[in-house]
C-alpha cells in the first residue's frame, strides 16, 4: 500500500486553515511533536506539550495562532489543532478499503436485502430478512441476525456478532469480537433454582455510535436496551438489558453497566466504572474511573469513589483501619463529650 | 416471522392459572405495566410497581390472588406472577429456530459424533472425537475443539469457542464470543522469565448452565475446572483454571474469580466482584457489586467492599483522609489516654 | 488421542534430575500430590502441601534433595520442582497438533506469504501482504489483517482478530477471541459531538509473548502500541492505544490499562487493576488485585488501594463513616487542640 502524500497546501485547503510556509512541502504522514520528522505533520493541543515545540522537526505543525506566534517552523494556523488533527487524520489511515459486492464465501438469506454499494466480507453469515444498507461494510466472519438493521455506512470489523432483531443507524463503527443482542441475564428463582426469562426484546442503536472491541449490548427483556446517537463505548464494556444511554455520552474500557440503568446524554464514563441497576443518571455526569455508582445522579458534575494507591505495607494498616471507622466515629464522638464534660468542669473549679 | 397470538384461556391453562376475565381474548406479547396495550400481558411482581396498576391499559395481568382483588381488569391469578411470567415469556420468543442437520459449509471431523437432530450452522467446525447430543443447536462459526462434548438440548450462539477436552451437560446455553477451555495463566518464573505450564485439565461443565457473551472459563492446569448444574454466569465473566463454583450459583457480568478458587451452591456474585485465587467461599453467600474477596468466606450472608460514590471534590478529600486513617487511629487513642489523665486528675484536684 | 507414556528413567533424563526409584516405571500423567495415582507424576513446591506427602499415591514426585529425604516413595530430585513440573507439563498436553499446509477452506490473499510449514486452519483469513512466519499455526476462524507479521513458531487459537499492520515476534501464543489492533478509542470533542480521529499507528508484539482470550490491545493513534519480550496477558484485559509494557511483565485478567500509560519490565500486575492514562510505572512493580493506579509509580515495590470486605451491615456502616472522614479528621484536631489547652490549665492550676 502506498503511503498517501498531500502538500501542505492541500492540507490547509481541507482545513480551511492559514498557511505559514511552504504550500508545496509534501506531508506524508501525522506524529507527535515529539516523533515527527521533516516530511510528517504534527500538532500541539495540551499546553503541556508546549515544551516540545522549540525541538519539534515536523514539517509543519497544526498551531493555534497564539501559539504560531512563538513558533519558528511551518505551520497550519486553526482555531482548534486537535479537531483539525483529528479531520486529517483520516487522510493517512492506513484501514483497508473494502470493495462493494457479496464475497464469494459470504452466505446471505434468499430474503435479507443488501445494497449494491455494500460490502460483505469473506464468510459473513446474513440471516433471513436482515437489510444491509448502502456503504455498509460487514468483516469477515461477522452474523447478522434475522432481521437485523444495519445503516447507511456502517462499517463492522471481522467477527462481530448482531443476534436478530438489532437496528443499528447510520455511520456506526462496531469493532472485532463485539456482540450484539445477546439474550439478557434474566432468571426467576424458583426454590432456589434458576429459570430462564426468554428476553423478547431487542436493541436500537442511533447514529455515529462506536462499539469497542469485544464489547456486549444485550438485547432488552420486554422492551429494546437503547444506545442514543453519538454514542461512543470503548472495548470490553459491558451493557446489559434494558439500558439506555443518552446521545453523544462516552464510556471507556471494562465500564460495567446493570440491567435497566438509564445514563444521560453528554456524560462521560472512564474506565472499569460499574453501575448498579435501575438507577439514572442526569445529563452531563462525568464518572471517574472505577467509580461504584449505587445510586442515581441527579446533578451535573464530577463524581468518583475508591481508595487512593498506598505501598502495600501502609494500605493494609489503612483498610484494617477502614473496618474499625464506626468505632472510631464512636469514640471520637465520646471524647468530645468527656472533654466538654472536662472543660466545663474546669472552668467550674477555675472559677472556685 | 408471524408474531404468536395466544388465548387468555390457553395462558391460564399452561400456567395452571384462574383465569378472571374473558378466556377467548387474543394476547400476542408481553410487557411492563406501563407499557402493555390492550393485546399484551403484563405482570406484577415488584410491590414498587403496584401503583402502576390503577392506569394499566394490558390486555391481561399475572396477578397474586392479593393483588387480584385490588385491579379491576381481567387478570391471570398464579402464586408467583414473576416466575409465570418467566414461563410463558418463551412463547413470545422471536429467536429463529434452526433446522435439524449439518450446514453444507460446516465441516464435522470423521471421527465426531453429530446427532440427527442436532443442528450444525454455518461454518461451524467440530473436530475430532467431538459429540453433539440429541436436540443441540450449535450457532454459525462455532469451534467445537477434540473430544469436547455436548450435551443433549444445549444452545451455543453463534461464535463460540470451546477448547478440546471440554464436556458440557444437559441444556447449556452459551452465548456468542464467550471462550471455553482456554489455556489457564499457568506459568513458572525462571529467573525472571516466564516459562509456560501446558494447561493439561480440561472443564467440565454441568446441566442447565447458561454462559454469557464473551465469558471465558480456563480450562484446568491439573484437574478440571468445574462448573455446577444450574450456573448462571452473565457476559464478560472470567473463570480462571481450576475454578469450581457449586449448583445454582448466579454470577453477574464482569465478574473475575481467580486460579483454583471454590464458590459454594446457591451464591448470588454481583457484578465486576473480583476474588483472589484459592480461597473457598460457602454455600449461600452474596457478594455485592464490584467487592473485592481477598479471604475465604465461611459464613453465608452478604458481603461487600469499596467506597460510596460522592462528588469528586469531597471524594478527593476522603482518599485523602484515608490514607491518614492509621495516623488519625493513633491520635485518638493518644487522646483517650491524656482525657482520661485529666479526668483522673481533674477528679484528684476536685478531691482535694 | 493415546496417551503419551514414558518411564521415570526418561523423565529424569529430561530434566537432568538425580532418578530414586525404577528407573522403568511408567508415568502417564501429572496431579497433584493429593490426586496422583500410581502412574503419575506429581510435584512439591509450595512448602504448605508438604503435610501430603505421608498419603501420596504418586508413582513419583518432584522434589527438592531436602524435601526428598523426609520421602520415602519414588523421585526425581531437582533444584526447582516447579519448574521442572513446568518443563514436563508439555509432554502430556493432550492439545491437538495442527498439520502444516493450508486447509482447503482457508483464504490466502495472493500476495500473502505463508511458510510452508506454518498451518493455517479452517476457515482463516490472511489479507493481502501479511505474512506468516515457519512453524506458525494459525486455527480456524481467524483473520489476519493486511501487511501483518507472526514470527516463528507462533500459535493462534481458533477465532482471533489481527486488525492491519500488527506485527507479532516470535513464540508468541494468542488464545480464542482476542483482538489485536483494533482502532483505540480516540475521538476530539466538537461542540458536543465526538470526531473520531483515525487510529494510524500499529501494535508491535515481541517474542514469546502470551495473550489470554479475548484480551484486546489496540492500536496505536499515531506510534504503536508496544508489548515487550515475554510479556504474558492473562484473559479479558484491555490494553489501550499507546501503552507500552516492558519485558517480561505479567498481567491477570480482567486488568484495563488506559492509553500511553507506560509499564516497566518485570512488573506483576493482579486481576481486576485499573491503570488511568499517562502515567508510568517502573521497573519491578506488583500491584495487588483491583487496585486503581492514578499516579505514576516510580519505585519498585507492591501497590494496592480498596477496602477490604465486611459483611455488608458492617460495611454500610464504614462506607457511611468514610463520607465523614474530613469532618472526623478536623474534629479530632480540633479535640487535641482543646485537650492541649485543658492540660496546660490542668498544669497551671495544679501549680497554683
């Protein structure tokens, strides 16, 4: 494959960015201030990276013009270097493009319907009356369950998995070992024993979502689990039946979220967070990593729980300690008592 | 697919039901009280959920004989509306059903065993020594590795992977991506590198087991890991080798159980709980969400760990606090030895 | 599948270990020292399992010289018995060997470069310009991304992803379901809407490398993400774009490392430990189970944060007085401060 070549002039262009420098200088690749050399493009978006820019070899950077100013080299003047690092990023995304047509080896039902324009990979399974929209690309090794909805460009990676019955908008990124529509984790106990709830429901999923790398959506119980538009969820994330989550929110990796909780729009959700069921959460929460959210959030802002790290020696006498608070708030509350007890005393015989 | 349309009359005699209202209505779904219509069957089976009923537009409701009296409309009367509602919920099951026979693409080993009627999917590989019993529907893409088993009436997604020597019971169900019979994390430090143990146990699986998407269960370094009749684990659950976990046990998503740890029947893991390696946890325990288990349980009850969640601010000042905890432990000891000095004193001087 | 045999004597020899007993006794399996039959090998390396010595039914056990003279059974005495347990666990893995070649149904892009005797299963997929390496068994089901590498002698369970541009040392082994450069989670906020930014760079694996099933490591956005030499990823661990782990790092299940986090070599890294981005962690580092890493480490040692688990009663309580802890830390400082002014007037006044 080729490595594309754009001049710096062209890059601008795209942008709608001021060009300082050389318009004919060829880019053919992206790095870090740090990383690049004099035929890549970088860009400084954390001030903290500022530093770097005195040494910085690119061939051009993606400034803001305040930080232009300070700068020698070429440059590319935008309001917002990391967006317009982002927009030219696709540029040089090495990805391989998938040609339109059924592969060969693709198994497709006599009545699922797929678009001219869409491309299914080599050993793809299309189950009856799925519907396969234009510029879709489904990977190799996907199943597309029965009468499943995938939109306009989309496009699935190797071995996803949709059960039947999911809709899926347009522009959706699903990545490799991701599944879809799995049957939710529902049970009556009966004197002790598990009986399963079929889960009757399915998912709906807006526009512009992304699905991580082996990450679960199950499909609702009675009525669909729903992921809003703009959504984005990182690898291994977990959400169960009946969640809904609210347009535009991000989730990072291993982030656990239990049956029926709803999440608002525009949060976002770090790392390894897990949420208990049935609760809800407002628009705009963010969620620090790891955070056990067993309750519901009903104001915008920051939240967080756990424990700070400690060397191991000095985090076992903490969590002892943890276990012995109530007694100590207990005592604590006593000494206060003694001692206004001892003061008025005192001040009692002071007075004598 | 058509969608199924029963009777109210033939629901209250597969259930066994009194049957209040007109028998010949036609329900053709399920739904939450709030949401069921006049051609839908609801349930009542969380006493939170009981001031719904008053405005229920449902065609029908699964009601205790208790709350039967207080709804007007036409209602089913069982002891346990939830567990009816876990019965006829298969009725309205869209899951396609598979057909009887080996998918022309799949390929069986000479040697394995397929019932006839079983169902094999698409691209589904069996190998060598394999056994698939009597009414198992193996799903697209499945790896059936050497000499596993599966027992009769099982159900595996499509892609799933099961690892040679694995034998799995009665009933089974497996959803997509999850991994069974993996390589355990097995490995001898020499001289600070890694030396690999081969994983020579298998896992043995019982009946009526249900495996989440993305699960995976380690096969055993020695002996089997083994899985109990009747367990329930939820997606993205890891299961280390020579795990065992005792009949009906229920495990929800993320969860992580360590190397050789045993887990009791009847236990209830909630999700993202972590448990360290060779310990044992009794019969009837409940652990809640995201708890670490660093030692062996010996009593059942409930059990937890971690911190609540608060606005990051004041969280940062508690992580903070924590780490002085042992300091702070100190202090109010010192404090109750001085109070009491003074006191003691206090009543000297007040003696003299 | 027969079983594999062989005598003591040859067992002995493979280890260069000094051979007490029959030299001609066969030995056809390994258990533990509680399990072990007369035909089985079995080992003593944690010192707390020498209490089952006395019972041990084992044809003959791994020891060291000391542990074998309190031993009156058969032995191969050995410097390191679990290691040597290590080295002969492989010549009784009942795994199935691949047969080199391409299976018929495997898809070959023409310019790919195969070994002849790399075996590529059932169904793989191997993309235009990657190449695989001597020795390499690729199972079925999975797909190999375009230009990328699998040094010698590697192994791929059935039903794993290598997006593009991964490049695998040699001796590497990668379990069922994981993921390899698939597109990190980068995305530039615009006014609400996250952009996504294109994941340009690549994962670069070294040698003898383990990654458990369905881990996932993504790309990197600009650089590569880099797993160092001997590196072993236990299951379901998330490795974000950008992370570099040092030689001969271990990690457990379930760990998530968020972006350009950089972890040192010889590190060991417990189940469950969450790593916030861009942070470093040194050389030497073991970081107990579920603990939330949110600064740099920059000393060798153990690491841990949570608490530890009470039975739930007890813990609401401490969760309840953790809130409080920055009211009890003032109080308490607020009682010393009056118990010092007390105590000075105690002292003034038992001097009056």
């Amino acid at each position: 494959m080729t490595v594309p070549v754009f001049t710096l002039g062209q890059l601008a262009e795209r942008l709608g960015a001021t060009l300082r420098g050389a318009a004919g200088k060829a880019i053919s690749g992206l790095a870090t201030l740090q990383e690049a050399g004099p035929d890549q493009l970088s860009f400084l978006a954390n001030p903290q990276y500022r530093k770097y820019l005195s040494d910085c070899r690119a061939g051009a950077v993606l400034l803001t013009a305040a930080d232009a100013d300070s700068y020698g080299g070429d440059a590319l003047i935008v309001a917002n270097p990391y967006l317009a690092y982002a927009q030219l990023s696709h540029l040089f995304d090495r990805k391989p493009q998938s040609l339109a047509g059924v592969h060969a080896t693709a198994l497709v039902a006599a009545d699922a319907q797929v678009d001219a324009s869409a491309s299914i990979g080599a050993y793809a399974v299309i189950e009856s009356g799925a519907r396969i929209a234009a510029g879709v690309t489904i990977g190799a090794h996907c199943v597309i369950g029965a009468r499943s909805l995938i939109g306009e460009g989309g496009w699935l990676a190797p071995r996803v998995t949709l059960y039947h019955d999911v809709r899926i908008g347009r522009r959706v990124v699903i990545q490799s070992g991701a599944v879809i529509g799995g049957e939710g984790f529902g049970f009556a106990n009966q004197k002790g024993v598990w009986q399963k709830i079929a889960q009757i429901g399915g998912v709906v999923i807006g526009d512009d979502v992304e699905v991580g790398a082996n990450t679960t959506i199950d499909r609702g119980a009675l009525a669909d689990t729903l992921i809003g538009n703009g959504v984005k969820l990182d690898n291994q994330i977990m959400i169960a039946h009946n969640v809904q989550i609210g347009d535009n929110t991000a989730m990072a990796g291993c982030a656990g979220i239990s049956g029926s909780t709803k999440i608002g729009k525009n949060c976002m959700i770090a790392g390894g967070v897990g949420m208990v069921g049935h609760i809800e959460v407002c628009d705009g929460v963010f969620v620090t990593g790891m955070t056990m959210v067993t309750r519901s959030i009903t104001e915008p802002g920051s939240y967080s729980s756990g424990t700070a790290m400690q060397p191991a020696g000095e985090w076992r006498k903490s969590a002892a300690r943890i276990r012995q608070l109530d007694d100590m708030a207990r005592r604590l509350q006593q000494l206060e008592k003694q001692l206004a007890a001892v003061t008025s005393s005192g001040n009692a015989s002071s007075d004598a």
